[in-house]
C-alpha cells in the first residue's frame, strides 16, 4: 500500500459538495458513521465530537487503518494526530466556514475549541 495525502478527485468533490461523510475506524467496527471532515489545502482532517474511548477516532489510530464511504465508493485510510497548531487554526477556520448552516453554528463553534485540537486528526488515503 501506498499511503499518500492526494485523495481521488471525485473525493474532493465529494467533500466540497457535502457535509456529512461516511467514517469508520478500524477493521472490528461494522457500521459507518457520519461525521464533519475539512479540506485545508489539499489535506484532509477530521475530529470527533464525543472524545469518548470506544470511538472511530481511537479505533482508528490504535489499528492504524480505517474506511470512509462516500456517494458509493469506498477508500482505505489510515491517519495520524494533528499537533501543528497553525494547522489547527487553519482546520478551525475550515470548520466554521464550510459549517455554517444555522443548525451547526452552535457545534462548528464548539468543535473548533482549542479542546478539541488533540482529538484532530489528519486522514491519508492508501491507494494500491
């Protein structure tokens, strides 16, 4: 496998288009579940919400791969924490603009908290 950060083009399309892409952490976990992602600059981030044990987040940075699902399609992943705090700023800013809705206002302003810096982040797509 080939683990690079340039995901298929239709991905990136995919993600400008849509708010809600399909996750899922690890090989154990059956169920896809659908969280916030960014584009900054070509990378692709993510944090999770609930900051809980049992989630996408930790399963899939202690099994090192994951799945994201979106329109039909399917694509490997694995993922590493994101500790730049520039990188961090930027991801905010993503968050807030591409999550502006009136119904996420209120979790774009808390998921962009500097709380949630250490549970971000940064997805590579593994291609073959």
């Amino acid at each position: 496998m080939n683990c690079e950060n340039k995901f298929p083009k239709d991905f990136y399309k995919y993600l400008e288009e849509n708010t809600l892409v399909g996750i899922k952490g690890g090989k154990k976990r059956n169920k896809y579940l659908e969280i916030w992602m960014v584009n900054v600059n070509g990378r692709i981030f993510a944090r999770t919400w609930t900051r809980s044990k049992k989630s996408w987040f930790n399963s899939l940075l202690e099994e090192g791969i994951g799945e994201i699902k979106y329109s039909n399609k399917i694509i490997e992943v694995s993922a590493s924490k994101n500790n730049e705090p520039e990188i961090n700023m930027l991801i905010d800013k993503a968050y807030l603009q591409k999550y502006d809705q009136p119904n996420n206002v209120e979790y774009s302003e808390g998921i962009t908290k500097k709380e949630y810096w250490e549970y971000t982040v940064e997805l590579f797509y593994n291609s073959e």
